[in-house]
C-alpha cells in the first residue's frame, strides 16, 4: 500500500520571481519550491540565477514548456541523477571490495 507524502499533499503556490531583468510569477507546489531552494543553495546560486538558468534551458528545447512544468522537470532529472550516482558509487565500492 502506499502512502501520502510526508505533511500531506499541496496544492500550487504562486511566487514571484525576477528573471533576466523582469518579474514573473511561478506556480509550484511546495515540495518543488524546497527543491529548487536546496538546488540554488547546493549550486551557491540566488534562486532566481538558477531559475534563469533553467529558462535558458528551456527556451532551447525544441517544444518549450511552461517555466513551471521546466523547473519541474529538471528538478526531477536532479533527483534521478543524484540517486543514480549514489547507486553507481555504492556498487563501485562494492565492485572494489
């Protein structure tokens, strides 16, 4: 069976955001905005640098999504990430032993 997150589920808060010179407002869940807030910490960049950042990325693609659905994604992809260099190190160490 499986469970409710931790504190239950949210709904989208709206924040607003300046980036590249103008403000705009984002809508994220909270579990989203303390993501990208751990993010732009762990990368020692203001939030709204990263957030510009991931603009940039986004605007590149061939369909662009929305801001949102961006920061979304890539903070997925993070997480994916991160959980697959764990996994590797852990069977690096193992492979050593």
């Amino acid at each position: 069976m499986i469970a409710s997150p931790p504190g239950g589920f949210y709904g989208p808060l709206k924040r607003s955001i300046t980036i590249a010179g103008h403000q705009t407002s984002i809508s994220l869940e909270p579990v989203f905005w303390a993501a990208l807030e751990g993010e732009a910490q762990r990368l020692a960049l203001p939030l709204s640098a990263l957030v510009a950042q991931i603009d940039v990325l986004r605007i590149a693609a061939d369909a662009p999504p929305n801001l949102a659905s961006a920061i979304r994604s890539w903070l997925f992809a993070q997480a994916v990430d991160g959980r697959a260099t764990a996994i590797g190190a852990e069977m690096e160490q193992k492979h050593q032993a």
